[in-house]
C-alpha cells in the first residue's frame, strides 16, 4: 500500500471537497479516512489516501494537487505517509 496524506488548507467555498475527491477518484486514489473541519470561514481537510491503483507517478499527483488549489484559491499538499511514520518510530 502506498498511504499519502493529503491536506486542504484555506478560505471556505463551495466545491473544495468535490474538487479534490473527484480528481483522487479519476485517478484511482482511494479514500482510506477524511476529517474536513470549518473554523469560522476556513476549511481545513486531512485525508489518509491509497495510491496503490493510480498509474501516476506521487510526484505527479501531488503537483497535480498544488495546481487544483491554486485554481479553487486553497493550499493542497500531499506527503508520503512513510515520512510521518519514520518520524515517530523510536
């Protein structure tokens, strides 16, 4: 399995979520768990995702990502999950 985390970070509007689970979907990057938080008017949404059936490349997939943040105006980030788990490993 190839878990990415994906965060969301940014003024709240209408159509963030579709945008972002749309394109994971048409990639064939599964939902593994979502948390999607409104703080007043800001949206903040970390997800835990499986890349294992997406034929691109992470790299890809996360510069895809950055550039769907920046045409809704929110800041999209995905980082491979092994970096969290090296951080916490005593």
């Amino acid at each position: 399995m190839h878990k990415t985390i994906i965060t969301v970070v940014g003024k709240d509007t209408v159509g963030i979520m579709a945008k972002v689970c749309t394109y994971l979907a048409n990639n064939q990057v599964n939902i593994l768990d979502i948390s999607q938080t409104i703080v007043q008017d800001f949206f903040n949404m970390m997800m835990v995702a499986d890349m294992t059936g997406s034929s691109k490349d992470f790299d890809v997939l996360a510069s895809e990502l950055e550039q769907i943040g920046e045409e809704i105006g929110v800041d999209i980030r995905a980082q491979k999950a092994a970096i969290f788990d090296r951080m916490h490993r005593l």
